[in-house]
C-alpha cells in the first residue's frame, strides 16, 4: 500500500498538538514522548475525561 501524504516530524506533530489547543512549554520534552508513545495517545490523555 502506498500512502498519499508523508510521515510528520515529532515536531510537527507537537505544532498540531498546540494548534489545537494543548499548552507545551518543553516542545523538545514533548517530541521525546512522542518517540515512546503515539500522538494519539498523547491527545486522548490532554482531551478526554478521567475516568
């Protein structure tokens, strides 16, 4: 399968996450959550209610 639109950079991913709301003060910490969890993961933890 060939995919349309190339991979984003961790610190495009951590841009998508501010754009979208979630405050980052350490985008180089953030990038390196993101090496180790998915960004998935990372906006359901900032927008989804504890349960």
């Amino acid at each position: 399968m060939r995919f349309s639109k190339p991979p984003k950079t961790f610190a495009e991913q951590v841009q998508l996450l501010i754009d979208k709301g979630m405050v980052i003060e350490d985008t180089a910490r953030a990038c390196r959550y993101l090496s180790h969890i998915s960004y998935y993961r990372l906006f359901f933890i900032q927008h989804c209610p504890a349960v």
